[in-house]
C-alpha cells in the first residue's frame, strides 16, 4: 500500500503519494502563507488531500515527514526548526491528530538520506553515508539498513563539527564550523565580504556589484578565473569538506558515500575537492570497497524517504 | 547459559567462561609461543578448556573472539592482524572447528565496547561511543544497541582519521593519522625524538637516559614539568584527541562517551584535555545529554564482550 510523504520547508509545504518502491504517485506543493503550526498543519493536511485525490484517492497506510531542524525521536516534536522559527512543536502529534492516521517525524537529511537508500543512489547497499551540501552541511549515517539516530535524535551533524577552533562563526551560534566555511550560505557571506573589499572583479562582474545577486557558483567562477582571495574560500571549503567526509568514511567504514545537495550539483570544483580528499585522506582498509555516487532524486528524495519511513 | 570468551593478543590468549549479566566466573591466560595459526588455535582451545574446568565444568553455550586486527564480518576472517603477523586466516572457522562449537570473531575494540555498554560505563545507554587511547586509538559505536561494524566491518578506527594532511607517518603506512600523533607508541616515538634532540633534561633524569624506558607518563612528566619540547607534544596529542572526539559527539550524538585506554588512564593531563575538547567543541545539541564516563573493566572489558556477543 502506499504511504504519504511529507515535506516542509521554511517556505513551502509538499505531499506525495509513494509506492511501496518510492516512484511518486501524485504530488502537491503549496506555500507556507503563515508560519503558526496551526496554519502550517493546516497546509500540510491541504497537500495530503490534494496528493492523495491526484492520486485517484487511493488509500495511503501511513504518513512520513522530513523537517528541517532537531527532532526528538519518540515524539516527533521538533524542538528547534530555525527556518519555521518553532520551538517545542509538537509536530507529529498535531499533524496525526489532523489527518487521523499515525505520522513519524524526522530530520529532513535522514529522510533525504533514506529515499536515497531505498530508491536511489543507495539502493542495494546497507551501510551508506550521505552528505548533502546546500545552504548547509549535513550528513545522515545508514549501518546495517538502520538510520544513526543518536540519543537525542541530532546525529549527522557534519556541518556543526568544527575545523578551526576558535573560528568563523556559525549560523547555530557556534565558533570554527565546518558549515561556517563551506555551507552555501557561508560561501556567499564570504564572497560578500571580498566583494565588499574590493578585491574581487570577477565577482563583481558576475554579480553585477551586487552582493545579493552573489550565489556559490559565482565564487567558483571567481576561483578558477584565478582571483586570490575566491580561490583561498573556494579551496579551503572544498579541502575542509573532503577530509572532513575522509574521516567520516574511515570511521564508519560505508559501502556507499552519496553526495548531493546545491552547492556539490552546481559546484564541480567544490565536488572535485570533495572527491580528491576522500580519496587521498580516507583511510586505505575503509575506502576499499567504496563506492563515491551522486544522490539521484534530487529535491524528491526527501519526500520519498519520508514516506518509505512511515 | 554462560558462554565463552576469548581475547587474542599479540602475546596472549586469554578464555574466560562468562555468565549472562558479564560476570567472569574462570578465566585462564597462556601466553603464545609460536604464531601459526595452528599453534593458536591450540592454545586457545586449551585456555578455554582450562577455564571451563576452572568453572566447574559448566556448559557454555558460544564463544566470542575479540582480535586486535581488521575482521571480515560475515566470515570471521582476520584479514590483517599485524601483532600476530596475519594475513588473511580464517580464524573463526578453525576454532569452530578445534572447539566444536559456533564462534563469532569481531575487533578487540569492538568487543571491548560491547563489554563496556553491557557489563561496564555503558550499562543503561543505548547509544554509546567508547574510545581507547593505548598503543593505538581506537573507538566503537554503539547506535540504539547496535555495534556500528561498517561494510566491511572496519568502522571505528578514529585513529586513521587525518589530522594533518601530509604530517607524520603512522603505523599504517599513512600520514598525518591521528594515531601518528596521540597514540601511545607514537607519543613514545616523539618523545625519542625529542631525548635524542637533547632538548628534555626531565625526560633523559626519568628515563635515565635510556630512550627504551621513555613511557607517555613520562612525558606528561615533562609536560606538566614545563618543558616546551615536551608540552608540544603532550598539548597538541591532547588536543587532536579532543576535537577528533568531540567532532564523532556532534556526529554520532552518543548518550554516553566512554574513555579508556592506557594512555586515558594513566595520562591525567591528556585525559582533561580530551574532556575539555569534547566540552569546548562538541555541539551543543549533542552534547545536551551526554555522559562522559570512564571505561569501568580495565583489561576485561574485551573478554566480557566477546563473550556477550557470543
């Protein structure tokens, strides 16, 4: 039978209907107009309708969705979500209280992670490790078909181990992440500040002296044009995540790394840097039977790792 | 039913007859003469004979091998042991084979950690990161009671994780390993270095002179003692160990870190810095609920592991 798979962001909300081998049967993406959990299960429950009408109003057995933010792992309750601005949100409570049918709730990355598992880049391995590098740096472990959950639900926090103590501070309000180099929104915080500096042509070219035009792609233009002070946040981003990943794959030792997310699609230098490190860095016994792969799904695989969850 | 538990050393097997709850009620230690395969087979089989007979006899149920080396999961192959000068033996087959019973081989470090969390720091935690500094660094996961074993079942070994790209040789033919610079033999590797140098006067008063006596508390002596030659190597040890430990507690966002290991031990002074690096750098949200424990069953924790997992 097929299940529901959500997937909220900080400005949209997306349902679909999945099959019991991920390929998405219908799908509705609406806005998220008020940001109250209210309105935003709400929303959610406007989506799931509407998915599940496109497709023929089958019946769905269960409901997965993929959040943005920390998310206590018995309750569902999302105790930070930064993009929604919660706090404490009992989201899977409320959302299966609205849909009357039983909802399990977790980070975005381990149900991007998941779908890639089971209907994409991962399919047919059991110890898989992925990383997805957008506007921030985070990973989710898979050991033996099972999601790394930790503790308190937070594990795979890549982007928030840190590489110079002391460092560039980070979004979470922490010093020397590892996000706060090499996280899309970083890399455009730093080429804005080199922008603003004046020592970047390229980049005020391309961006045409506007700072908020500047995406991460630009940066990577700025550093293979040969631009000195791009080239230093280019490579440092790009050395950092590759050892970073090297000793994440020798430590858990994963059949599959599978790298996605914006910055590593549209950042070829980036992902180069990326590939090198792990090959150099990794160790020997680790990599041996190591597969490096691309995530396949894309923005779905969220969405169908979150139903596959459910 | 108890079952067996068998630790092998470079030096040593050890057997012990273990009861359900980790209690060691025999257990005999033989030393091994020769290194054939067959020869330790032998003397296996009659140290675990001897502590059976030490038990009064009792039946056990399976035995559990923990080998300090790289195991293949699914065969108990050790496909390299460097202590015993091993490659590729199939050593869960010849002691099935020797002792008549089913045997599950898995990594010294493994054991030990399955010792800790079910008989030891680890009791009562689901989700448990064990490390020991001794000779070498190693560690073990432990995610919702599940050994993290990597597909090829090498997951854990935090000490060939870079630290410095292109730095110090390490044991494994790599450079720049975090063992190269913080584990035991290579802390007594820099200290040489250093008595050699001429630059310890504390060192060559407590090793008199003999770089063969030089131990890493010594060091610390010196360390501790101010000399700056000495505190290069003792702080920058304990600070890789610290922000390579705290970096796996944002990853893995264990409930509880076990520390243990001769080096942890008997090293105070890298022990804090090891603390305070995981205090200072872990992330806030894992760190939330974590325990930092000591390893409670010093040269046991191995053998009552093997057993357990047996």
């Amino acid at each position: 039978m097929p299940t529901l798979g959500i997937d909220l962001g900080g400005t949209n909300a997306r349902a679909a209907v999945v099959d019991a081998q991920g390929q998405i049967l219908a799908s509705t993406k609406l806005a998220l107009t008020e940001r109250s959990p209210a309105a935003v299960v709400e929303v959610i429950a406007q989506a799931a309708a509407s998915a599940m009408a496109g497709a023929g109003g089958v019946e769905v057995r269960g409901c997965g969705v993929g959040a943005a933010g920390q998310i206590h792992r018995e309750t569902g309750v999302l105790a930070v979500a930064p993009n929604l601005g919660w706090r404490n949100v009992p989201l899977g409570a409320l959302l299966a209280e609205r849909l009357g049918r039983t909802v399990r709730v977790v980070n975005d990355l381990a149900a991007a992670a998941w779908g890639e598992l089971h209907a994409g880049a991962g399919r047919g391995a059991h110890d898989v490790y992925v990383v997805f590098v957008g506007s921030g740096v985070g990973s989710a472990i898979i050991s033996n078909n099972q999601l790394v959950r930790g503790a308190g639900g937070v594990a795979g926090e890549l982007g928030h181990t840190k590489v110079v103590p002391g460092g560039r501070r980070c979004g979470c309000g922490e010093l020397g992440c590892l996000e706060a180099y090499a996280g899309g929104h970083n890399l455009i915080a730093q080429a804005r500040e080199l922008l603003a500096s004046g020592r970047s042509t390229v980049l005020a070219e391309l961006a045409e002296g506007d700072p908020a035009r500047i995406t991460p792609v630009m940066l990577e233009h700025a550093a293979e044009a040969g631009e000195p002070g791009a080239r230093e946040i280019h490579e440092r981003a790009g050395q950092m995540l590759g050892m970073a990943i090297a000793n994440m794959v020798t430590v858990l030792n994963p059949a599959r790394l599978i790298l996605g997310g914006g910055v590593l699609m549209h950042c070829p230098g980036i992902r180069r840097y990326v590939v090198e490190g792990v090959q150099a860095l990794s160790s020997t016994t680790a990599r041996e039977e190591l597969l490096i792969a691309e995530a396949e799904l894309g923005d779905d695989s969220g969405i169908i790792g979150a139903a596959l969850l459910a």
